[in-house]
C-alpha cells in the first residue's frame, strides 16, 4: 500500500511537471518574404500539382522544403490584399481590410473607436519580448498634439531603414547626397537611388545628378553593365528601356551572400539570439540582444524577391542554365479581361519583352527566392537552438509572401489582382509540440492571412474567445489542424491599391471579383455596389476547376449567370454589409491619405452575419 502510495504521488509530480512544460509560454519566430510566388517552392508545388518544379521551370527551397517536413502547411492559404502594406495590416490586426478600414498604402493611426493593439502589442502583455528586422510596411502612427507620429510596433525594432542609413546594403536610397566621389555637387539632392559595390563604391542613379553635375556622367550607365541590370519599361506606354528607370527586373548582387540586405537580417537576427542580456551592433546602432527572462516574439521581414532582384552572383549563375516556359498573353484572354484587370496589365505590360528579357527576368527571380531561402536556413537553425539551448518550446510561422507576383502571367509583371498566382501564399507552422502541429501534415481547408495573429497569440497563452478579442476575424491554425475550427468554404479579400476599390470571393471551384464603390471617398456612397448594375461592377468570374490559370472570364457567359449572381451577392453582402468599417485616414485628402491624422469612422452593418463560411452554389451542367 505504501508503495502504491509512493508512485502515485511520483507519477502525480511527473504529470505536474509535463504540464507545466506544455503550458510554457513557446518562443515564436514570424519569417515573412515579399512578393513571393507560392511555385517557388518545391514542397507546395508537389502538395498542389504533383510535381516539384514550377509550371515555368526548375525551383529550389531546401531549407523551406524542410520546414514542411517538420511541421504542418496550410497549402490553400490566401492573402487578405495584393498589396505590400495592406496584406501586412491584415496580418498584423488579425482583420480583414473591410473591417479595418485599411484598404491600400495609406498611413493610419491607432486613434479611432475601431482601433485595437496589433499583435505584437498583445504579445507584450502576456509577457514577451518583441523583436522585428527587416521589413515591416505597416504605416501605422499614433496621435499626439493633432500630429501623426511613429508608433513603435515592435521593442526592439531593426528595421530596413537602420540597415540602409548604417550604409550596410547592396542598395537603397540616400536622403541627402551633397558629395559623390569626391566631387561636391552644385545643390543637394534628396532621396537618391544608389548601388553599393562589396569594394564600397557607391553608384548612384539619378538623371538630375548627372545633368547638373556633368563630370559625374555616366555613373548610372556603369553601374546598369555593370551589374547586368535588366530595368522595367513600357511600350505601351511610351517608355522606353532606360538606365534611369524604376524597378530592377533582374541582375547580379553588387554584394556577396550574406552582405544583402536580407543577408544582413539574418546576421542581425543571430547576433540578437547570440548577445544575450547584452549589447550589440548593427553598423554604429546599438541595440540590446535577447532578454533571456521573457519568452521571445521575433518578426523577420525579409525584401527578396520584391525588386530589385539581384541574387548574389554564385546563386544567379547557376539558375542562368536553366530555360523557362513563359506564358502567354492572347488577344483572347486580354478582351474578356474585367477593365481593372486590364488596367493593371497596361500598367505592368511585359508581354512584349524580348525572349532574352523574358528569361532573364524568371531567372533571377527564382535565383533570388533560392538565395533567400539559404538565408531562412541559417535563420530557423540559430532560433532552434537558442531555443532547445534554454529548454524553451518554440513555434515558428512561414509565410510565402505577403502576396504573389506575376512573371509574364496575364501578360503582366506586377501584383495587386486577385489572380491565383498574386493572391495564394501557404503558410508552414512548426511547433516543439508535434501533438499541435504534427510533421508532414498538409492541410487542404481553406486559410487566410488573418489566421496568423489568433494562431500565434492562441499560441503563447491568449484566451482569444474573450471579448478582448473578438475584433479578430480569423480562426486558429491548431484547431484547423485538429478539425475542431469551422471549414470554409471561401475566403475573401479587398483590396483598392492599382487596380482600384475592389473585393474578391474564392471557392473551391471559382474566383469572383467586383468593384465595390465609384472611388477611394472613404465614408461617401458605401453602398454604391449594392445598387449598381452588374456591368458597372465591372465583373471577374473565372470556373478554376476547369481554368486553373484563370485565361476565360465567363463574368458576362450566361451558363455562369447563377454562380455569378450567388458569389456577387454572397461577397457584397459580406463586404459591404457586414461590419465595414471605412475611415478617413487622411483628413481631407481621402485618397492620399499621408496625414494619418483622420478618426471618423463610416460603418455599414446591414447585413451583420453574412460572413459565416458557407455558401452552397448552383450547379453549372
């Protein structure tokens, strides 16, 4: 009996212990990349098509390919917005954009009766030290004295701009050059394009540069056959290929691996797992190390491969062996395009790029996501072992892309369409916990940008059922995975970035898109879709199943009348009914929207509930 007595209470002790493990606040770690393509990576192309190449060609992600065998991958996960700023606010808030109010590259302010604390916020509260490096692109500010200033969204915040003005990268802006090379110029100029070489020579590009200051022409032109720089241009709309143009296609790194900007990232990110309780430097900025008292919220934001692409050298030379298969724009596809669609392509129009351009720009692309994903390597390994180093549990979070870009798809070299190829970024999730998020586990369910923030917060001990926490729109990866969250049967976005106001609704087997009011007025006329004719919505309607690269609209093709009309009033009624919230962020500017200084909220409602998952469509045959 008395030995009895003594197990019990062993095996009491022991269950304690356990339990108390699993409760552990987890380190987290929130890796997020730029204007990636989901088909970069092999892992998602096999769980989609069955193959590991991409539809264009040989891909490569080992370290990612990884992270997908450790752990469990959303596959059918899409973004919010094709934007950089707003896709990030929706991540970042845990909210749609039509409730938000943050529908495109505005600033807003954290001031209004429909503001909530971000997730790092929240994780401060429940006890963690945030840290955030590299690219942030959520342009929130907080009032003080009717000014709009910087809110600190993160504690320790190594952020791009500290990077660039420590003068650390291959590339950036200068805000004020007054001297080049010795030669001081005739007036200062501001925010100036420049290319550092690994020997520090700096090269900058500037037309008005050059034109005043003559002696230093010709710089832009050396440093363009120099780096084998491949620029965007536009036939259509009468520009020309030119050394002064925006937006780098393609090209060789002026730096090696590692001294990138997403290679300085990575370093400053091990350096800060490595510096514990200590100081350290990023350039000549002084930043405090890791705090080995709190359990740790780390945000990586990486620039590969938004432009400029330039891969490091040994990376782009060994992806210049491989040939592409570019797609296509036809005559066809263009005339049945929604009208914002077609704007968007004119915008961006590739398809007349020469073949050589053509496989350049695809090419590097793929060498520069390849490079990055070297870099998310060395990334998750130090974060593990610092982790495992302190018996802490950890969980990190992978996103591919804050949305997708197109390499000639649609005949377009762009973003911010709800296109497939711009709007479909899976997520990994790997835990300690394999219970939680079991290894090589693909969900198939539908998943949304706005499932990250209840995930993680859910994750380090939130009661996100709470009232605290209702403002929130996504649902639980873990219990998604588990089957104990509600099943989609669509996911939705707006966003009004290029291609103007616009909302989206996709299903298993269609992508239906409108317009959703005349302009970007926010608050004026916010009911204008509920009463406009199907024509002025200017409608996208494309049946996947059968179309998977979207080329037919069958908006206007009357076999599809009934599907059109069920997803229109499904999507409007969410989107427009449902708790939309629009605000004028700035002032009087409406569109602008720079002051971040408005806190007027225009709230529509008259549909509240719309938005419950499901949605049962007319059968086609």
């Amino acid at each position: 009996m008395k030995n009895r007595l003594v197990i019990g209470v062993l095996c009491f002790l022991g269950f304690f212990k356990i339990g108390y493990a699993q409760e552990k606040q987890p380190n987290v770690l929130w890796v997020l990349t730029d204007d990636q393509r989901y088909d970069a990576i092999p892992a998602f192309n096999k769980m989609l098509h069955g193959r590991e190449n991409s539809a264009l060609g040989y891909v490569e992600s080992p370290n990612v390919d990884r992270l997908s065998e450790m752990g469990t991958t959303f596959i059918n996960t899409y973004c919010q917005a094709q934007g950089c700023a707003p896709s990030r606010a929706s991540m970042h808030t845990g909210r749609y954009p039509f409730r938000s109010g943050i529908y495109q590259f505005e600033y807003f302010n954290n001031n209004t009766d429909n503001s909530y604390p971000l997730l790092p916020e929240e994780m401060v509260k429940l006890g963690y030290q945030t840290l955030h490096v590299g690219k942030l692109g959520v342009r929130i500010r907080t009032l003080k004295n009717n000014n709009a200033v910087k809110f600190p969204v993160y504690q320790v915040d190594i952020d791009s701009k500290i990077i660039e003005n420590e003068g650390l990268p291959e590339w950036g802006k200068e805000s004020v050059v007054k001297e080049v090379n010795g030669v001081k110029l005739k007036k200062p100029l501001k925010n100036v394009t420049y290319f550092k070489d690994a020997d520090g020579t700096i090269y900058y590009k500037s037309e008005v540069l050059e034109k005043e200051n003559p002696q230093l022409s010709g710089m832009a032109k050396e440093a363009f056959d120099k780096y084998e720089l491949f620029y965007k241009y536009n036939k259509k709309k009468g520009q020309p290929q030119s050394v002064f143009n925006k937006g780098v296609l393609a090209g060789v790194s002026p730096q090696p691996y590692g001294k990138t900007r997403d290679g300085h990232y990575t370093t400053s990110f091990v350096n800060f797992l490595e510096n514990e309780n200590k100081q350290f430097k990023v350039g000549e900025t002084i930043f405090g190390g890791v705090n080995s008292s709190k359990p740790l919220f780390a945000h990586i934001g990486y620039d590969f491969p938004h432009t400029p692409v330039l891969p490091p050298k040994e990376y782009r030379d060994r992806f210049q062996k491989y040939s592409y298969d570019i797609p296509e724009l036809t005559k066809e596809e263009f005339k049945k395009m929604a009208k914002a669609f077609q704007k968007r392509v004119n915008l961006s129009y590739s398809d007349d790029y020469t073949d050589v351009e053509k496989q350049k720009m695809v090419q590097d692309y793929y060498a520069f996501c390849a490079y990055g994903d070297a870099l998310i390597g060395e990334a998750v390994d130090a974060f593990i072992d610092y982790s495992e180093s302190k018996k802490q549990p950890w969980l990190i979070v992978y996103v591919c892309g804050d949305h997708g870009w197109k390499l000639n798809e649609h005949g377009s070299i762009a973003k911010n369409t709800p296109w497939e190829i711009d709007s479909h970024n899976p997520i990994i999730v790997v835990s300690s916990d394999k219970k939680k998020f079991p290894k090589g586990k693909v969900v198939r369910d539908f998943t949304e940008f706005v499932d990250i923030a209840p995930t993680i917060l859910n994750a380090a001990g939130a009661d996100i059922y709470s009232n605290s926490f209702k403002h929130l729109d996504g649902l639980d990866l873990e219990k998604v995975v588990s089957g104990n969250a509600s099943v989609r049967d669509y996911v939705i976005g707006e966003s009004h970035h290029g291609i103007g106001p616009r909302a989206y609704i996709r299903t298993k087997d269609y992508m239906f898109s409108v317009k959703t009011r005349p302009n970007s007025k926010r608050g004026i006329k916010m009911d204008w879709a509920m009463n406009a004719s199907y024509q002025d919505l200017d409608p996208a309607l494309y049946h996947t199943k059968k179309d998977p690269q979207e080329i037919d609209n069958l908006a206007f093709n009357s076999k599809y009348n009934k599907i059109a009309m069920q997803l229109k009033e499904k999507l409007l009624n969410i989107v427009i009914g449902d708790g939309r919230s629009e605000i004028n962020w700035g002032g009087d500017n409406y569109g602008k929207n720079t002051k971040a200084i408005g806190t007027k909220v225009y709230k529509s409602n008259f549909a509240k509930g719309s938005h419950d998952f499901k949605l049962k469509l007319a059968n086609t045959k």
